[in-house]
C-alpha cells in the first residue's frame, strides 16, 4: 500500500526524498530566507525538487515515474521542509539585524522587545 501511494520502496523514499532532496529543500529556504525572496516561491522551487526526485527515483531504482500521488507527497514534504528553514532563518535573521527591536520567541518566530528590558 505505501509503495503504491509513494512509486517507490520506503528505504529509497527515506534516502532519496527526506534526506538528500530533504537538504536541498532545506538550502534552497535558507537561501531564500537569506535574501529576503517572498515565501511563495518556495512553491515553485520545491515542485522543481520534486520533479528532480521523481526523475531520480525512476532512474536509479526502477520507482514510477509518472506517479501523481507519489509526486504529490514528495513535493508536500518538500514544501514543508523549504518553509520550516525559511521561517527559522527568518526569524534568525530579524532578530540578528534588528536586536533592538526583536526577539527571539521560539524556533520559528520572534517578537517585539519589550521596553522594560
């Protein structure tokens, strides 16, 4: 049942998908974050990653190629992790800049300092 949703094997999925295009979805929100791009267009650069995995999967170890549902769930993923390292440099990045203002309130966000600090 899973290999069918996924058009290929868990280990390969696991390897392929969350650890190596995992880091390059991962990079791909750092940069982003870093030069301050919109958060939209994480969406075009993971259904680009997603695409690259789907090709790799089928070249290297058999999986289906024109899988919709495997292509949905590996881009979803990730999307998810582009937007998780986005907002984590994010939030680094307006609390480094502006340490006056801002601070850190969680891994993913930041709030406004308070006066009485």
């Amino acid at each position: 049942m899973m290999e069918q949703l996924l058009g290929v094997s868990l280990p390969v999925f696991l390897g392929l998908t969350v650890v190596l295009f995992g880091g390059a979805a991962f990079m791909t929100g750092q940069g982003m974050a870093s030069k301050w791009r919109p958060m939209r267009t994480a969406f075009l650069y993971t259904a680009l990653l997603g695409l690259g995995d789907r090709f790799l999967i089928y070249a290297l170890f058999g999986g289906q190629l024109l899988s919709l549902t495997g292509y949905i769930i590996h881009t979803a993923i990730l999307t998810v992790i582009c937007l998780a390292a986005y907002r984590m440099t994010q939030a680094r990045k307006m609390v480094k800049q502006y340490p006056w203002l801002y601070e850190r309130s969680g891994l993913f966000s930041w709030r406004e300092r308070s006066s009485a600090a």
